[in-house]
C-alpha cells in the first residue's frame, strides 16, 4: 500500500483572479507621473555576459557568502535571468531544466518530480528548495509542492542548484541537493513591464510588474500575474480532465540609507484551482511575508537577520479506497484539508579570523504549527500539531596555501522526533591556476521524520470491525543518513569553453520502508503496515556541464548525467515494497541547449533533452518509464528596445509522451506537445 496520486495533488482557485493584475495596471497609470524617473535601461543596452564573466558570478549557496562560481568548491550550476528568458520557460520547474544536475519530470498539468543524485519518487524529500532564503518544502512530507513555488520569471536574477548535500549550512533536508531561488533587488526592477500570451497547452497568462523609488534610498517593485493551463491526456489521447489555473500577486522593498546596511521587506500571496485526473477539484491558497537585516561591520565582517512567516491551506478530495480489484470498498472518498503556519528566525555572521581563517557561523529557530481535517481514506494523528526547530552552525575556510583551502564545519539541529541530529562536512580545494579547481568533500546529512513518517493512517473502517487501518506512520521512525563522498573539477579553458566534473559516492541507512505487522488474531491478515527503516544502500555516478562560446552570435550548453542505485532491504529485516518505492531514477539523461544571435533582432534558441528509462513500484513489483527525447524551440523578435514578440514550441517530438508515473492505481498521465506565442513590454 502506497500513497495515491490524490495523496499529492494540490491546487488552488480563487474568485476573479486577472483583477489582480488590473490592479497592478491600474495602480502604474496613477503613479507612473512620480515615480518612474529610474526605469530599466533598453533591451539593447542589457549587457550579455562573456565566458569569463559567467565564471566570476558571484553565488551564495555553496558557503552562504558571496565567492566567485569558478571557485565555489561544490557540484554547483547557475541558471542566469538570460537562461530562463531564452528557454521558454513558462514555470519554476520548466526553468529548472536548464540545470543538467536535476532530473525533472512533469506528471500531469500541475505536478512534477524534481531531485537529485536520485530518490526522485512521489514523495521526494531530499532535495531543499529555498527562494529568497525561504524554506518551501512541507513538514507534511519533507518534499515541495511544486505546483505552488511560482514567481514572474522575470524578476528572478538566478537560480543556483547545488548536487550533493548542504546540510552543514542549510540544515536537515539537504541531502541530495539544494535550489536556492535568488530574486531581483527591487533596485533593478525600475519601472514597468507587463507580458501577455497564450496557446494550446498554456491557454492564456498574463504578468504585470512595477517598479519605483520612494525616495533616493527605497526602492519597491508590486507584480501579480495569472495562467490558465490545459488538460494533459491519457495515453489514448483523451483529456485527462486536470486543467490548472492560479494567480499570485506580491511586493517587494529596499532600504539602503547607508552603505552599511540593507533592509529588505517582501511578500506574497496565490490562490488557485486544480482539477484533478481522479476526480475532483483540489484549492489551496497561501501566503509569506519576509524581513531581511544585512549590516556590514567592515570589508571582513558581516551579519543577516532574517525573519519570515508562510502560511498555507490545502483543500484535497481524496477518492475512495479500495481492494486492488476494486470488489470492495474499504473508505469512501471525503476531503483533506490542511492549514500549515511556519515561524523562522534565521541569524548568519561571517568574518575573517587572522588573515587565514574565515568563519560563518549562526543559529536558527523555526515553529510550525500544522492543523488537519482528515478524510475517510487518507488521515494523520494527531489532527493538530506543533513542532520546534533548533539549529546552529559553524564553518571555518583555512588557507593552507595561497590556493589551496580546507573547510570544516558542522550543523547541530535539535528536533521534537529524535532530538539532536549532527551534520559534519569537510572540503579541500585547491586552486590549480586563477581558470581551473580541484576540490574534494566528505559529508554527513539526515533528512527528519515527518507526519507521514511518524502520523499517517489509512483508515479503512469498512474493512474490519477490529482492524482500523492499512497503514499507518512507524512511531518509532528514525531520520534517514547520508554519508556522502565527492570530487570534483571547475576549469575555463581559453575564452570559449568552460566546464566541469563532479563524481559522487553516496551510503544510505535507515531508509524508509514499510514493514508487516504480526498476523491479525482473528484474521490472519499482516496489517496494518507501518514505516521502518530496513532500507540502507549506495548510489554513484557523475556530471558533466559545458559551456561553448562557440561564435559570438552562438552558445551552446551540454550535460550529461550517469547515475546508478543500488536500495536494498538490510540483512534479516523486510519490506512490503521490495526496497522499490524510495527511487525512480534514470541511469542516463543528456540535455543540449543552443542559443543563437541570428541578428541583432532575431533569436532563436532550442532546449534537446534526453532521459533514460528508468524503473517504479507497483505495489512491490517493478514497472518502467520509457527513455524518451524531447525538443523545446523558441524564436523572438526584438520589434524594438521596450518591445518583443516570442512563440515558443514544447515537446514538439511526439503528440503525448510519458515522463512519470504517479502510485497505483492512479491512471497514467501523459504531457502534450504545446505551442504558445509572448507579448512583453518594458517602460
């Protein structure tokens, strides 16, 4: 027994929701007059960056201080504002197939399965995925409702992806990986853009943003933008009725009064609607406020105060339950609903220690406070619950040599599960020329229990008079471990090529896996089931990225991902699901992405990808998901400096292809080939 496609669809609908964007208008046409002395410059004038200056952007996510990519001794790749404008994307998840290090796979209209270094499965919880400094993923299930991380593509400056765990800094969740979504400075976001457009599978969208001074010191920006997705099919090519609309809105501020200090203010809030392909429509509506504090002591020392509050409610029809040859209902369908606050206080300080050592060090303290409305099939226990978070860190980087440097640290969390957790890390790097590093790491990560973990039931009370569930959370659930081995190499190599190499060896304990119970008295029957930890196993493989400058008009991308699993069932324990449910991974995936300057008004840009079969649980049994290749083609006119005009293809190989199959027995869900055209204007 395994958690249906219901268990993970989510969606959200409001009332009116283009209003929100006609109020952003509305307000511009009011306050254009006062505020829009400092506008973006033109299109013309937007600087594109060389070879040499994309390996000296600065990243945050690697050390939690700024340093130059080239020498960020991590498995780190950088989607820039460019590469998501130049791609297509019409969404986060899209955008993130710009980064060969992820395996992302789109199940129906409004879902996706996004990991690295693999455990990409229904419920993938080893990947953290941060915007702005925000943690997005849910205590429900340690993974992230994708279908509720949006933003205007445009106003994200970049996306940083990390392979490989980061839990010495970022905590518990970093296992595999980490995407931190960095934002624009509303500084940058001067004046006014507003994008419209529309096709067969993004039916329409529209986007607004503007942005002001409210004096020579704050900056704000305010967007809101709104789509409306189609259906994805069956594989017989019929509809399979999860349509998708939603709307977001929100702000952001700056204060500079002083050279010393930032203060930044932002917030959001979306609402929305999904149909679901089981029947059904799923609701969900949220919203986040964030402060940020960044004072700078001197050139060598600097601190961040950071303080956010998310709130999130889910309202999800679950379908009935039944055997597996549908002879017997064991629950009838009903409706869960969820409400989710989140507290985070989160203190940073870097500095130098002598002129060898530099420090960052901090501590953090996160409450959420989480309330269900159980449904027949699908509940968790206790309905109502409050959990702290406490956690604290440090990391030293000692320069051994002019250019060489080693780094140890370690974050200590402590947790209301299984109390206190430890996460050491220790990397070496060495700088081989001011173009090319050698780096190599050692790390232990955990990923915390949660309510599915520890709280969840599937009541079945028409089943058994004695017996009240199928499965229920192991009480006894411990956190998963990883300990993580990594080698790595970043070079740039003359003006036109960059690249790099990052092999990996990874050892899994206590992994998730459903156990039996003892025989039912009366029955005879092994249930309920219930979560363990009899899985442990490795995973291995590399990542290839390149970057050709090929001609000044001409840049190309390639990656190339080999990875290989091996989850088994530890010596003398059991698992229902046969060490099966916890991966989902191709071995292979090859993506090219080509970016072509055909003159100073035309691009045309094309996304390749490839990704390999790969293997999922039915029940205990495998299946397979087919290897499959598809081709993303966008070309736009630049019709002047403010103004552009773009049609974009998608999976534009096959009519309907496979990407991912959602827990038996739900259908499976097929993603069409799209096209849709663009308007967008800056002011």
């Amino acid at each position: 027994m395994i958690i249906t496609a219901a268990h993970t669809q989510k969606v959200f609908w409001f009332s009116n929701p283009k209003t929100w964007v006609l109020i952003v208008l509305s307000m511009v046409a009011e306050s254009t007059t006062g505020l829009a002395q400092n506008v973006l410059p033109p299109s013309s004038e937007l600087k594109k960056l060389s070879m040499e200056e994309l390996m000296n952007i600065e990243v945050t996510s690697v050390s939690r201080r700024q340093e130059k990519l080239s020498e960020a001794a991590s498995a780190i790749q950088v989607i820039t504002q460019e590469d998501i404008k130049r791609s297509g994307a019409t969404s986060l998840p899209e955008a993130l197939r710009l980064a060969g290090n992820l395996h992302i796979a789109q199940k129906n209209s409004h879902d996706w399965a996004i990991s690295a270094r693999g455990f990409n499965t229904d419920l993938a919880n080893k990947l953290l995925v941060l915007i702005d400094g925000r943690t997005v993923y849910t205590p429900l299930f340690s993974g992230v409702f994708w279908d509720r991380q949006d933003y205007l593509l445009e106003d994200i400056e970049r996306i940083e992806v990390i392979s490989g765990p980061g839990s010495t800094l970022w905590g518990s969740n970093a296992v595999n990986g980490i995407i931190n979504v960095i934002t624009k400075d509303s500084h940058d976001t001067q004046g006014l853009y507003v994008e419209a457009g529309g096709g067969t599978q993004f039916r329409d969208f529209i986007g607004a943003r503007y942005g002001g001074m409210l004096d020579s010191t704050v900056s704000f920006r305010v967007y809101a933008k709104y789509f409306d997705r189609d259906d994805s099919v069956f594989p017989n090519g019929e509809d399979a009725s999860d349509s998708w609309r939603m709307g977001q809105s929100g702000f952001r501020m700056e204060a500079k009064p002083s050279q010393k200090n930032i203060y930044t203010l932002q917030g959001d809030y979306y609402e929305g609607r999904e149909n679901l392909s089981t029947g059904g429509k799923s609701t969900a509506r949220g919203m986040n406020i964030l402060g940020r504090w960044t004072h700078t002591f001197s050139d060598n020392s600097a601190m961040i105060l950071q303080l956010y509050y998310d709130r999130t409610n889910l309202v999800l029809p679950v379908p009935e339950s039944t055997t597996d040859d549908n002879s017997t209902v064991l629950a009838p369908a009903g409706t869960l609903k969820d409400a989710l606050d989140t507290y985070d206080l989160d203190f940073q300080h870097s500095f130098h220690l002598g002129k060898r050592n530099n420090v960052v060090w901090g501590l953090g303290y996160r409450r959420t406070h989480d309330e269900v409305d159980n449904a027949p099939a699908l509940a968790f226990e206790p309905m109502v619950l409050n959990r702290n978070l406490y956690s604290s860190f440090v990391q030293d980087e000692f320069m051994i040599a002019r250019n060489c440097f080693f780094t140890l640290g370690t974050k200590i969390e402590h947790n209301d599960y299984t109390g206190f957790e430890y996460e050491p890390s220790t990397r070496i790097q060495f700088n081989i020329t001011n173009r090319q590093t050698l780096w190599a790491a050692a790390s232990r990560a955990v990923r915390i229990p949660s309510r599915v973990d520890r709280h969840i039931r599937l009541p079945t009370p028409a089943f058994s008079p004695v017996m009240e569930n199928l499965l229920i959370g192991g009480s006894n659930f411990k956190s998963e471990t990883v300990i993580a081995y990594e080698l790595g190499y970043r070079a740039q190599f003359g003006s036109k090529i960059s690249g790099s190499l990052s092999l990996f060896y990874n050892i899994y304990d206590r992994v998730r896996s459903t156990s039996l119970s003892p025989p039912d008295p009366v029955f005879g029957l092994p249930f309920p089931l219930f979560y363990e930890n009899n899985l442990e196993g490795e995973t291995s493989g590399f990542e290839l990225a390149l970057t050709i400058q090929a001609f000044d008009w001409w840049r190309l991308k390639c990656d190339y991902t080999l990875f290989h699993s091996d989850i088994r069932v530890k010596h003398d324990q059991t698992d229902f699901n046969n060490a099966l449910n916890e991966t989902a991974d191709p071995t292979h995936r090859a993506s090219l992405h080509s970016f072509i300057n055909l003159s100073r008004k035309i691009e045309f840009d094309m996304n390749l990808r490839y990704v390999g079969s790969f293997t999922f649980n039915v029940s205990g049994t495998p299946d397979t998901v087919h290897d499959y290749t598809e081709l993303d083609v966008r070309l736009t006119w630049l019709l002047s400096e403010n103004f552009e005009l773009s049609f974009t293809g998608q999976n534009l190989l096959h009519n309907h292809h496979l990407e991912y199959v959602i827990s038996n027995p739900n259908p499976r869900v097929e993603i069409e080939r799209s096209v849709y055209g663009k308007i967008a204007w800056k002011f």
